[in-house]
C-alpha cells in the first residue's frame, strides 16, 4: 500500500483514503480549451483530458470521488452527453479515484492489465468497484468523436501500468504521471516505476509527436513540445549526474545532501515545497539506479 501524502504545491494526493478527510469545498474545476474538442480539466489531483463529440465524452482520469460532482458539472459545460468512456493513465488515487462514480454513471473504464490487478488488490475496494472492464498489455486503438485515439502502454514508468493517450487527428497527448511539467518527478518504485523506464516512456512520447502537438502533462500546466524534450533532458542530465556519484563511491547519504547533481534543473530552494524536493528526487534516482545495476 502507498502511503498517503499531500503535495503542497499541486495538492497532490496519492491515496483516496486520505482525501476522504481533506476539505475540498473549495475545489474549483478549471476547464482549459486545448485543441479543437480536447479540453483539460485542473482541480486537484491529476489533470483530466476531455474529448467532446458525437460519440460522446471521453475522459482521461478522475482525480478523487468526492469531486465528481464537480467534475460532471464541469463536463456539462462543454457537452450535453454524459463521460461515456473513462481511461486511466494508471492506478494512483488522485487520477483513478472517482472510478467507482463514472462507473455508476455509466462510463466504460478502460486501462492496463496492471492497472485492474491493482486497483482490484487494494484493501479498501471491498466492492471490487470501479475496475477497468476493458484491458490491453501493449497498446490499443479508439475510434471516437472523429479521431483515431492511440492508447500506448510504457512499462516501469511512473508504475507499472502506465499509458500515454495520444489524439493524432487533433494532436494531444495526455501523458498521466510519466510527466510532471515544470517539477521533479514522483517516481513510484514500489510500484513498478523506475528511472530508466520513466525516461524511455517520455522518450516514447516525443516519438509520438511533432513540435505543434499539445500536452497535457499528469501534473502542471498545458505543455509544449519544447517543455517535454527539457524534461527528458532533466531526467537524463541527473540519471548520468547519480550514475557518476554512485561509481565514485559516494554513499546514499552523501547523494541526498549533494545539491549539484540536480541544481542545473531546480534548486533545492525552489523545489522545497513541492511533493518531491531537492533531496527526495535524488534518493529515488539513487535507489533506482541502484537496483538496476
């Protein structure tokens, strides 16, 4: 089980358990025009994708149930269709928490193969609600509202069940947690995450793309091209900056407090109260890195 933690600058949740008790009276869905009939929804938690038509809605995560309200009256304000397909990225609570609501609702819930055994070996889902009845390993194809949706998995990623959500005809990307825009990432490794997979699923990603694609970043603002590449040459830049302090003996310790091996990215300063900080991000690459060896 992952504990529950609160990202102070994202209120980023990782566990539903945790934010039944959290006030989110206050929560406001933002709906954010992307391209044509793609929309980003930000409230709190991870940031939704929204695709509008004839079909009906499509919708890329859930963030957390208490919000679903708030998210359906959001949805209503771009379409008079109910979220008739549901895909999550993978199976965190802040982008997987409002499963068992749209499932209610009647939305189709679609993900990995890892993300249905998690959510279905969480403790707290006596019901077995809110599993994804429709599953893939590699990759898969939808047809809908006029585009030829691409759903890619990249294994050991931020977990184990990631995927990316690529609309080639209006050229989004939704990325889920294998891209955090303009931060240090979270890497989940005891949940199958890891550094080098992190880095090939972005590396994946910009594969997809051209330099005028749109993308929706699992945390952070709407991203471009540009800002993508930079995070993968964050992640490359402090990968090879920890290989090289691991090789030259350097102790777990001493890497967590050497603020020059992530510097040229982010401050400790800077990144001092987000979720992942300065020291944190070097333990996780450490401790990646290490088990890969």
């Amino acid at each position: 089980m992952i504990k529950s933690t609160l990202l102070i600058a994202f209120s980023f949740i990782l566990s539903s358990s945790v934010f039944a008790f959290q006030d989110m009276d206050d929560v406001k869905i933002e709906v954010v025009p992307v391209n044509e009939n793609i929309y980003m929804l930000l409230g709190r938690g991870g940031n939704i994708g929204v695709s509008v038509g004839k079909d009906g809605v499509f919708m890329i995560d859930d963030q957390f149930a208490a919000l679903t309200p708030k998210i359906i009256e959001a949805v209503k304000t771009i379409s008079d269709k109910p979220v008739k397909f549901l895909v999550n990225t993978h199976y965190h609570g802040d982008h997987a928490g409002g499963n068992a609501n749209f499932e209610k609702e009647g939305a189709l819930i679609v993900a990995h193969e890892n993300v249905r055994k998690r959510l279905k070996e969480d403790e707290k889902n006596t019901d077995q609600s809110g599993l994804p009845i429709i599953t893939f390993d590699n990759k898969m194809q939808l047809h809908l509202n006029g585009d030829d949706i691409m759903v890619v998995h990249v294994h050991n990623a931020h977990t184990d069940g990631d995927a990316l959500i690529y609309f080639p005809k209006s050229n989004v990307l939704h990325t889920g947690d294998t891209f955090f825009n303009g931060m240090f990432p979270y890497i989940d490794l005891k949940s199958g995450g890891s550094v080098s997979g992190d880095i090939e699923a972005a590396k994946t990603g910009l594969m997809l793309i051209n330099a005028e694609t749109k993308i929706i970043p699992g945390h952070g603002s709407l991203a471009t091209y540009s800002d993508y590449k930079n995070y993968v040459n964050m992640l490359e830049g402090i990968k090879a900056n920890v290989l090289a302090a691991i090789e030259a003996g350097k102790s777990r310790e001493a890497i967590l407090a050497d603020e020059s091996l992530t510097k040229n990215y982010m401050t400790d300063a800077a990144a001092e109260k987000s979720f992942i900080n300065g020291p944190k991000i070097r333990g996780t690459f450490y401790d990646s890195l290490k088990s890969e060896d």
